[in-house]
C-alpha cells in the first residue's frame, strides 16, 4: 500500500544546494513540475481549510493567505 499510496508526501527541499532552486532563504528540489503540483495543492488546501470552517479569517491567518491569494492571482492571470 506505501508503494502504491497517490498522496505519498513528498520533500521538496533540497539537501544539494548546487542542484537546486533558491526560493528566497530555501533550497528546493531542481524539478520546476514537482515544485508547481506542490504549490497547487497548498493553494487548495488553503482553500479547503478557509471554505470548510476549520479556519477563521483574521490578522493571523492573512499573513498566510495575502501571499497565497497573490501567488494565486499571478497563475491565473499569467504573470
């Protein structure tokens, strides 16, 4: 079942910084694919957590979702 498990998380840091994309202070894996499918599914789980309730809108959380609204309207907007 580990094997065959679709939502095995994956580590997209890197442990190579001479192979990797610096985002900012951090070291990610060199594969830009990987990098967006990960970044999608944090965009959707913040979607998913913020519409379902199990998160408030407030001071706090916007720290977190401002740049996650932002990274989201450069992708639909193609920028």
């Amino acid at each position: 079942f580990n094997d065959a498990n679709p939502f095995k998380p994956v580590n997209l840091l890197s442990a190579n910084p001479a192979d990797s994309i610096q985002v900012g202070q951090y070291h990610l894996i060199n594969d830009p694919t990987l990098i967006y499918k990960g970044v999608m599914e944090m965009l959707y789980n913040l979607r998913n957590v913020l519409f379902h309730g199990q998160i408030i809108p407030n001071k706090d959380t916007n720290t977190v979702y401002e740049p996650a609204y932002k990274i989201l309207r450069m992708i639909v907007h193609g920028l």
